[in-house]
C-alpha cells in the first residue's frame, strides 16, 4: 500500500517496504544506520555488546545489505524507509546513531520526527554539503565482471587497480557474495549508488533544527568535521557535544570500540 512522506511541501508516494534488520536485547530501541557502501553487519559486535543494555535495531538502509533495492537513492527516501520501520516495529522514544551516510539519514530523521527521537548521535559526519567523492571507489566496483572475475580473490585484485588502501578494498569485499551457486554479486544496489551518488553529499535544509540531545562523536585522523563547521553544527543542533577519538580515522567506531562503546553508554 502507498504512504505519505511529509518531508518538504509536496507530497511523495513510495511503496511501503519494510528494511531488514537484526534486533536484539531488550529495554529503550537503539537504532543504528550504517554509512555508504556499508551493511548493518558492519555493527555487529557493537550491536552484541550494546543489547545488554538496549533493544538493539541493526538496520540495512535500502539499496545496501539485505534490504530491497530501488532506483530512488536520497535522503528524504532514506528518512521515509526509517519512518516505515518504526511504525512497523511500534517504536517510540528510540535513540538513534548514524556513522556517515547514515548519520545525514539520522540527522534529518531526527528535524523531522522529533517527537520520535529522545537522544541522537552522529558519527564522523557534518550537516554540510560534501561534494561527490567516491569517484575511484565506484570506478573499480563498475570495473569489476562477475562473468570473469569469479572469486574473492580475483574481485579484490581488480579493485586494487583503482582502489590501493587494503582497509577499503576489505570494507567493499563483505558486500561481495554468493548469489548462487558459482556466482558472485555485490549486496549493494551499484546502479542506483553510481547514478545517485551526488545524493550522498547534500546538506541538511536550510534553517532545520532539533532541540534535542545530540552527540557528535569524530575521528581525529578524519575530515569530515573540522573545527569550521562546529557553527553550522550549533545551527542545527544547538543541544550538541563534541568528541574527538585520537588517532582514530572516518571508521572510528571499528578502530577504537571500547571509547566508542563507553561514550555512547555515557551519553545515553
């Protein structure tokens, strides 16, 4: 059946479909988005250790993961798919934390159904407007031929001609599996990625505020929030604190997961 999207002054149609997701533990629903190109199993040990105190929600935001592809990629669709899940699971009152792509998705869920959000956090990303970077890395995706390039190994040697950094290259591999028997694909939608790539980088609407308690929590190593957007960010958030993790990059989370895990629990 059809549902309305309020974001902006005109009203959007999308079929209702329902993200997959892993829930675990009991108590307050902690909802967690991943970042572009990832997968909730991106969160799991995080996941794990936080259901000892939460409802925990890892959720595959569409065209990534399990959950269904379409040729629609922006954040208002993003923000309406996040609506339907929580309308579908009953939930109120939910903490929400997003690292990069999935941090603008919380960000923008979060000026929109305020009511629906007690505390927010946002990992390693700005409401700003980022221009399109991932240019080389959806280059070497593109490049790859499953007809040829039929196995792991294979896959990875090709990426690695446009995509040299080990970390990433193994980050992009956990999407390649297999579709059926002898043959591997991408859990991602790449056509609608590639397509819709300059959505990833817009910036939150102009004069958009939640009042709310929000952490941002960034990468020392990482330049995704530098010390000239803590302004915007005060505009948006103006219940906000920062927190620098040293010597941790854009995947701070991954690199130090016991103050990740320490902050968050602080926080909450």
């Amino acid at each position: 059946f059809l549902s309305i999207n309020p974001i902006g002054k005109g009203l959007k149609m999308s079929k209702n479909l329902i993200l997959h997701s892993t829930i675990k533990g009991k108590g307050a629903p902690l909802l967690i988005l991943h970042g572009y190109f990832g997968m909730s199993d991106n969160w799991k040990s995080l996941g794990n250790q936080f259901s000892e105190k939460y409802q925990v929600h890892l959720i595959d935001q569409r065209n990534h993961g399990r959950s269904f592809h379409a040729d629609a990629f922006s954040y208002e669709v993003l923000v309406d798919d996040l609506y339907q899940y929580i309308q579908h699971h009953q939930l109120e009152g939910i903490y929400l934390i997003g690292h990069s792509m999935g941090g603008k998705t919380a960000m923008l869920f979060a000026i929109t159904y305020p009511e629906l959000v007690d505390k927010l956090i946002i990992v390693d990303i700005s409401p700003k407007e980022y221009q399109p970077h991932h240019t080389e890395i959806l280059a070497g995706l593109n490049a790859v031929d499953f007809s040829i390039h039929n196995s792991r190994k294979l896959v990875d040697e090709q990426l690695s001609s446009y995509i040299p950094e080990v970390g990433v290259r193994q980050f992009l591999l956990k999407n390649v599996y297999w579709k059926e028997k002898g043959q591997l694909d991408y859990r991602f939608n790449l056509k609608s990625l590639t397509e819709k790539n300059s959505e990833v980088g817009k910036p939150l609407p102009v004069n958009s505020i939640f009042r709310k308690p929000t952490l941002f929590l960034k990468g020392e190593k990482s330049g995704y929030i530098m010390l000239s957007e803590h302004p915007i960010i005060d505009v948006h958030f103006p219940d906000n604190k920062i927190i620098e993790f040293a010597k941790a990059g854009h995947w701070l989370h991954a690199e130090n997961p016991k103050q990740f895990y320490e902050e968050v629990c602080e926080f909450f």
